[in-house]
C-alpha cells in the first residue's frame, strides 16, 4: 500500500474539502481515535487536517463559529474591518479580486466563492482581507505580539510561532 503524506504528527493527510462543521467534528474525532501511520515527529508534509482539527475544537469550546471567535479577540480589536470568511455586503464585494474569466489555471477548478457563507469557516485557509487589515496583524506579530498597546499573543507563544518546530531530524522535501 502506498504511503499517504503525512503532518509531523504522523496522520495521514486528507485532501482539502469544505465540510459542515459536523463533519469536521467527525473528522476531529477519527483523527484522535485513529492511530498515527508513523511515529509523531519523524516525518513533516503540510497538512491541513490539524487546522481543521484546531478549528473545530475552538468552534466547540466557544459555541460559535470560527468567525465569532476570532472577530471580537483579534480582527475588531485590531482594527481589521475588513476581514472575515466571507464577503456579503455589496459594496465589498465590488472590491474583490478575482481570476478572470478563462483563466487557464483556475478553468477546470471549483472556486470557493467568498460571497455566499458556507456551513464550515475552515481553520485551513479561507480568510478574506485587505492589504490595510493584513498590515495590522503583521504590525503586531513584528512588534512581539501586541499593537496600539494591547497584547494579542504572548511574547513566548510568539517565539513558538517564528522558531523551527520540525528540527534536524525530520526530513524535508522541495516544493
């Protein structure tokens, strides 16, 4: 049998799909029960199965939606009004970069369509923003985690952030 990639954790990395958070818990849930295929820390290959795991589980611990999560901790207080999983007012809207029609990367490819919310807000990936909004959360990681006086990550989750969490050990692959 084929070896699946794998995360650093050593599971075997599922392709990217939208879910309904439902079927994120459920995958969260297979994912704890199910073995790892090799040992934890002996091989790294990006996945996107932990950040699912790590969005379900804050959706569960919070009660609400990713979104109703992270919108009145980091994007209100920081000032990023322009940010959330999807675009439904019309005026931002107008403001959307897209591929143009027939682009020949995107032709054959089901896009992900940021004007119409979805029942899974994807801890992998999905965030609409603007340049402004982006410069402000950069803004505060390169001041040690806080911005305009208020601390949003601590110094030492920081350091984990922006240190090599894989080591000398796991072996590595071109992109």
């Amino acid at each position: 049998m084929p070896t699946m990639p794998q995360s650093a954790a050593g599971w075997r990395i599922e392709p990217p799909v939208s879910v309904p958070v439902a079927a994120g818990s459920r995958r969260a849930a297979t994912a704890a029960a199910d073995p790892p295929d090799e040992p934890p820390g002996s091989r790294f290959a990006y996945s996107q199965p932990c950040t699912y795991t790590l969005a379900t589980i804050i959706q569960r611990a919070a009660g609400s939606p990713l979104s109703g999560y992270l919108r009145p901790r980091l994007f209100e207080p920081l000032g990023m009004k322009d940010t959330s999983f999807y675009v439904t007012d019309a005026q931002r809207q107008a403001r959307l970069a897209e591929p143009f029609p027939g682009d020949g990367v995107t032709a054959n490819s089901a896009l992900f369509d940021p004007r119409v919310p979805k029942a899974m807000e994807s801890g992998g990936g999905g965030l609409m923003s603007t340049a402004t909004d982006y410069t402000r959360f950069l803004l505060m990681l390169r001041n040690g985690g806080q911005l305009d006086g208020k601390r949003y990550i601590s110094a030492a989750t920081l350091k984990a952030m922006t240190s090599d969490q894989l080591g000398p050990q796991i072996v590595r692959t071109a992109l």
